[in-house]
C-alpha cells in the first residue's frame, strides 16, 4: 500500500479579504491567577472583529505542576507527522509527560488537527554537547520541528505557559480547549481576520517562542525583509502569517541581544527621522545607530500587539495608531484590548481607562516574578545605549519598585 | 478583582431585546444582545412613534443610530457604544452617559451628539453635516475628510487634548479642540501632523500650537473676533452640555488654523 499525497501547509491563500483583528491582554500585577474565561468574555464581546477563521489565547502560570518543564502544545495534521515529531523529541528531551490536549466539541470547530502536549526537558548531557543554552536548544527544536517534519507544529513552546489556538470565534476555541479550566495570572486573547495569508490552524495568533507570546492585529509590510533578518539568526518563518516574525524579534532583541524593553520597542517601532531631527544630540545619536543597526527588524505597516511572557505584558502600537488599542487599570489588574467595551465586559468600574499613545508601550511587570527583560523603560539614552553600542559597562540594570 | 457575571460567555446573543414602552418613549434593554437584533428594535420603536429610545447596558454593540432620519428623534446610551455609532445618521440626537469607542459620526450628515466622556480615534471620518460635542479627550485622527457644501457645515467641538492627525485632509467644517477636561496634563493640547493635508474649513485650539505640530498646508492665525462670533455659539452649546464655565473657557485666546492652499494636491493628479 502506497502512503496517499500528503497536502502541502505552505500554501497562499486564493483570495483576500480586508478587515480588522481583535485582542486582549489581562494581568494581575499581584500574580493572583484567574480563569481563562475571563479571557474568552473579553474577546466575545469583540465577536465581529474577526471572521471565524481564527482565535486563540495564551496563559500564564496554567502550569504551576510543572513549572520547570518546557510544555510543548503541538497539532499534526496526521499521525506520520505526530510520529516524526515525537521521534524528535526523545532525541532530544526527557518527556516527562505526553498527552492529548483536554478538548470537548464545539459546534462550529471543525478540522482540527490532532493536540497533544508534551513536559519536556532537555537531556542535560545532550545539552551540554549542543553547547547551547536550554532556551536556544529549545529554539533549535522548535524550528527544526516547524521546517522539517510536514504537518506537525509547534504551537508554543514555553514554560508554565500554552497557547491555545485555531480555526474558529475565540470564544469557540476558548470552549473547546476547556480554558474555563486553566488559570493564569497573565492571559492574552486573539480573533483573527486574516487579510493576506491563509485561516489555518496553524496561522491563529497567538505566535509564541519560549515564553513569549504575540497576538497582533495589523498587518506586517515588512515580513519579507523581517523573515530574511532572521534567517541569519537562525529563526525560520514556517507559519505563513506575517505575525510569526513579530514574536521571533521579541525573542532575538530581548532575550538574545538582551535590549531593554524601552529599546526593543523603539527598534520595531522607531521614531520617525523627522522626530529624530529634534532629539537633543545623545539622544539623536542613539536612535540613530539603533535605525541603523536595526533597520531590518523595523515593523512597518499598521499593528497594535500585545506581547505576553512569564512576568508581565507588554502592548504596543505603531508610530501612527492605524490600529485601535485602549488600556484601562483597576488595582493590580491591567488590561488592554481593542475596545474598552472588552475591558468594561470584565472589569467593573476600572480605575482608569485611557488610550496609550502611539509607539509608546503599556507594561504590566508581576511582583515577585523575575523580569525576564534587560533593564526597563524610562531610562535615560545614556543608560539604554549599551546594547547598539556595545559598551558593556555603561549598561544598567535599573529596578522598578 | 475581575468579574465575569455580566453575561454567558458566548458573548451576544442574537434574540430581540424586550422594548418597553411610556408615553414616546421606549426603554430597551441591551444588555448582551448582538448589535442587529438591538439596531432592528431601535428602528422599530421609531417606526411605532417613539420619540426617544432609551438604551440600557450596551457594551460594545456596533452601529447604534446608524443611517436613522427624523430631527425630533433621540437616542439616550447608558454604556460604551461600539464601533462606528451615528454613522450616516440624519438628524437625530444621541446623548452617552460615558465614553464612546472608534468612528463615531462616520460621514454623519445632520444630528447632534453629546458624548459624556472621552471619543476614539477617526472621530467624524468624512463628516458632512451635524455637530458633535465631547466632554473629554479625543483619540487620533478626529475630523478627517471632513466636508461642508453651502449651509451644510459640520462642527465637532472636543473638551479635552487630541492626538495625531487632528483635522487631517479636512475639507471643510469647524474643528473645536479646548483643552478643558483633559485625563493627562502633561500631554500637549494637540499631537502631530495637525492638519496635515487640509484644504478647506477651520481648526480652533484653544491656546497656543507648536508649529512644528502642524501640517505645512495650514497657516495659523490669533482667531480674531470674526472667528469668536463663530465659536460663540459652539462653545455656548459645549458649556451647557457639559456644565462649564462658558466666560472662562473663552477668556484664552485661540489659535486658528485654516489652509492656504485649496488644492494642495493640484499639481500632484490634474494638470494646472
């Protein structure tokens, strides 16, 4: 018996149809972990920003029986796929455990790859050989996995964290992984209205690396000249939505080049030359060299994203606001979302409620939790300009209370 | 912490609301119903003669007010209204308790609109008639595209600070921004890119400009008392909306913003 034609996943999508995204990012700063419904009643509310060809959601801290193990939430298209893949993993890791992700039907969510997921850890002489760091060795997987094996992926990769995601209504998908059921200090949520790339199980947001997670709406211009940056970093764009290479920076500016969170953003989302003229000279210069040296991993086009990671969320929009985002605050929850009727859906009475400029990102940082990003904002040029120069002394670490 | 009571978690759902009924006015529960169904009974009630629709827990639903006629008509939000509220509206009022979302009076045509709080971004996209009146801050884009014809003369009148692109590719109607009830002091009264692109109407800013905020196109001016005698009546009507002191707000002088070119783009797509 011949095996039958296996489809090909890279494939364009015939037509294109023009719309917005949805999002949601929620965090208790207090790190007091709640339900993923919370998450789900926020972005149902934002039911026709998308179309029902994708919603997803990633939480934070949902793992807390294995907080040390990297959870791998993977879809195959098929068995050979599955069977490649875990082929991959014992090679490299010690699978402490290997199970298919809880689901229940939904009526609507139809086609669903088959979700499993993995506690794994790196075998530590394996490891040691590799002469990578763990995060790296994982990196290596993840795209080894993603560029190789046709038809399984890797959906998030993380520790103490998951994405959850695929073709529906986010509220669809939050009911059929049970997300009622997980709790989480940090979630972020997406509805997907694909414009230009195909509405695929794979293509939902949220992309994640590690422990960062992006869910984006907008549409990235520069994904051609985004992805061949970092093919040279070792970072393969296999997923077909331009929001892939959004959550690979994040990884390459701030856990790898080690920027501060203040510099990444300016480095995605850089000031204009026009404001750059009008800098005083320190600062001209340091924006300067950070166009220059970073000028690839400029995003261009219209976004507002929301990244999530072990510690915190970040949101973030591009220099001229072509995309919605509102933020609003009550006691140590911040939330962000597309519309602050997502945030008033979920947060009675909010302390505040305001628009966050353009380019200028929302953080939210969890006491207690280690701050898995290089130094913070509000740094003066001085203090931020190691990593584009290179100058190691002159960088410090500055503590937020 | 967070609540999570207000509704199933499916989101709206699509049943008609229940409409009371007293006298003109009709009462309507919105509270998860999906956009449509609440839309069709606020036409609805209108068709039976309400004179006022009274709109209870909205949340986000879209279109609200959207394509509806008739000068005697109003329209009361408690809530956040979604997306686009007032679009192509014809002659009604809206009135919000709070603050309300992106695209509120998309290519409105006559009506007015008092919004108790804060507006978002592409506030009166191609505006061609009306007036809108906000109590607070505005988001990007307010007032772009705007257009009058004759004695058809849009006017959005913001209490607050605005951001980016204020009165971008305006082409005619009056822009008001005071700089009154504004969340963040240290913001400047406007963003960048102020009428960038402008070719038509008048943009008022209550105090002074950074000129490097402001789109080559405009010139700008000291509104003289020419321009007060505009402003008057539209300032009036703000501080007995939202209850401020009508004497003070125009003791500051304003700075006025108008085009010196109608056809900026002349040469750029149609020969001379």
């Amino acid at each position: 018996m011949t095996t039958p034609m296996r489809p090909a996943y890279s494939q364009e999508s015939p037509f294109k149809i023009h719309g917005g995204c949805g999002l949601v990012g929620i965090c208790d700063e207090s790190g007091t972990r709640f339900s993923g419904s919370v998450a789900i009643e926020a972005m149902a509310v934002q039911h026709d920003r998308g179309n029902g060809l994708g919603g997803g959601f990633a939480g934070y801290g949902i793992y807390p029986e294995f907080p040390d193990h990297f959870a791998f939430h993977m879809m195959y298209h098929d068995l050979q796929a599955k069977e490649e893949a875990e082929k991959l993993f014992d090679e490299y890791f010690q699978v402490d455990l290997a199970e298919p992700m809880p689901t229940r039907p939904v009526k609507g969510i139809t086609d669903a790859p088959l979700l499993w997921r993995y506690f794994l850890q790196p075998y530590p002489a394996k490891l040691e050989l590799s002469e990578l760091t763990p995060e790296d060795y994982v990196v290596h997987v993840v795209m080894l996995i993603n560029s190789t094996i046709d038809g399984a992926f890797v959906a998030s990769s993380g520790k103490n964290m998951g994405a959850f995601k695929g073709v529906g209504y986010p509220e669809q998908i939050g009911h059929y992984f049970l997300l009622e059921e997980y709790e989480g200090h940090t979630w972020v949520g997406h509805n997907r209205f694909p414009t230009n790339t195909p509405g695929w199980w794979g293509g939902a947001h949220p992309f994640t690396l590690l422990d960062w997670s992006i869910v984006h709406n907008g549409e990235i211009s520069s994904y051609g000249i985004n992805s061949r940056y970092l093919e040279q970093f070792g970072y393969k764009c296999t997923l077909g939505t331009d929001t892939e290479v959004a959550a690979y920076l994040f990884d390459l500016l701030l856990r790898r080049h080690k920027l501060p969170l203040a510099l990444a953003c300016k480095a995605l989302a850089s000031p204009l030359w026009e404001e750059i003229d009008r800098m005083g000279p320190e600062e001209a210069a340091l924006m300067t060299s950070l166009r220059a040296v970073y000028g690839p991993a400029l995003l261009n086009g219209p976004f507002a994203i929301v990244l999530g990671f072990n510690g915190g969320m970040v949101a973030l929009n591009d220099r001229i606001k072509l995309r919605p985002l509102v933020a609003a605050r009550k006691g140590s929850v911040l939330c962000v979302a597309s519309e602050e009727s997502a945030i008033r859906q979920i947060i009675s009475a909010p302390d505040a409620v305001w628009a966050p400029k353009a380019g200028e990102p929302v953080i939210a940082r969890i006491k207690g939790m280690d701050w898995p990003i290089h130094g913070d904002l509000h740094l003066a040029p001085s203090e931020i300009s190691c990593a584009v120069t290179g100058v190691e002394a002159s960088c410090e670490i500055v503590e937020v209370a | 912490m967070m609540t999570t009571a207000t509704g199933p978690v499916e989101g709206y759902v699509k049943v008609a609301p229940t409409v009371t009924r007293e006298g003109d006015t009709a009462t309507i529960d919105g509270h998860g119903v999906y956009y449509r169904q609440l839309n069709e009974a606020v036409r609805g009630a209108f068709a039976d003669g309400a004179k006022t629709v009274k709109l209870g827990n909205i949340n986000g639903q879209r279109y609200i007010g959207n394509g509806i006629t008739g000068k005697d008509l109003r329209i009361e939000i408690q809530g956040v209204p979604g997306g686009d509220m007032a679009m192509f509206m014809n002659g009604p009022t809206i009135v919000t308790d709070g603050s309300a979302q992106d695209g509120v009076a998309n290519t409105m045509n006559a009506g007015t609109i008092y919004i108790n709080g804060d507006a978002g971004d592409v506030l009166g996209y191609g505006m061609r008639g009306g007036r809108v009146f906000v109590r607070g801050d505005v988001g990007y884009r307010v007032g772009i595209h705007m257009k009058a014809f004759e004695n058809l003369i849009p006017i959005i009148c913001c209490g607050g600070n605005a951001r980016a692109f204020f009165g971008e590719y305006m082409a005619g109607g009056v822009l008001v921004l005071l700089g009154r009830n504004v969340q963040f002091a240290d913001q400047p009264l406007v963003g960048p890119f102020c009428g960038s692109g402008m070719h038509g109407g008048v943009i008022y800013l209550r105090g002074e400009v950074n000129p490097q905020d402001v789109g080559k196109e405009c010139g700008i001016f000291t509104a003289d008392e020419q321009d007060i005698k505009v402003l008057r009546p539209i300032v009036e009507e703000w501080c007995a909306a939202f209850g401020d002191d009508f004497e003070d707000v125009l003791s500051q002088p304003f700075t006025k913003l108008v085009p010196v070119s109608h056809r900026p783009y002349g040469k750029l797509y149609a020969p001379m």
